[in-house]
C-alpha cells in the first residue's frame, strides 16, 4: 500500500531559518503538509498540536538540544517518525537517538534527494509495519 503524500504531516524543528525554509520548500513541492520550530520548546508544542507523521530533528539547537526535545516528546508521544539532522554526529548522541526510537540519523550536509529519500524510507516502513492510522 503506498502512502499519500498530501495527508503527511511532517514536523521541521532546526534552530536555523534558511535551513528550515529550504526544507519547508523542498517538502511542500512533494505535496506534504509542513509545519515549523525553531526551537525544541515551540517544537514540543506544536507537535501536540499538529500530530505529524514525521519529525525531522536539528541535533544542535540553542536551549534545548535534539535529544532533550525529543525526551519530552516521547513523554507523550512515542509513534511518530524521527529523523534526525546533524553535522555534529558523536556515539554517545546516535545511542541516546537509538535508544529514543529515531528512524533515521542524516549528516549535514546533505543533497535534497537523500532528505527526500531518507523521508521516503522511513514512510514506507511505517507503512509495512501496518502504522499507518
């Protein structure tokens, strides 16, 4: 069964605006719905707010880092997908992500089309799995 791409939801929370932007623009041009944080605390909330599908997570932000803002939204959220966005790739970082159900670790930087093929992927697995609502 393939996925729609208009009824995904995904979630942008990267700290940096020209970064958000382009993979707002890129995403929005394959038909998903794009919501986005620029920070963990506005990124929690509007998870609770929104319920995307997927989650894609800036590693290194200002005040609350990837890892804390996806502690707290596995608090009350532990289904949706987590890709994770980072130039800062460390063990003890990729552990805490494993062991916070992350579907995919993305190095920065990275062409679009590995952005569009990591989300792909990790849709189509949801889907296999029988996740899908």
């Amino acid at each position: 069964m393939k996925y729609e791409c208009k009824s995904m939801k995904i979630l942008i929370i990267d700290d940096e605006l020209e970064l958000r932007d382009l993979y707002k623009k890129l995403l929005e041009l394959q038909n998903y719905q794009v919501f986005c944080a620029a920070n963990g605390v506005d990124g929690i909330l509007l998870n609770e707010q929104k319920n995307p599908d997927l989650i894609l997570l800036d590693m290194h932000m200002p005040e609350m880092s990837g890892i804390e803002t996806l502690r707290n939204i596995r608090k009350t959220d532990d289904s949706v997908i987590v890709v994770i966005l980072t130039g800062y790739a460390c063990p003890d970082t990729i552990r805490d992500a494993v062991d916070l159900n992350v579907s995919e670790y993305l190095g920065k930087p990275f062409a679009n089309t590995d952005l569009l093929s990591v989300i792909d992927k990790a849709f189509g697995s949801y889907i296999e799995d029988g996740n899908n609502g």
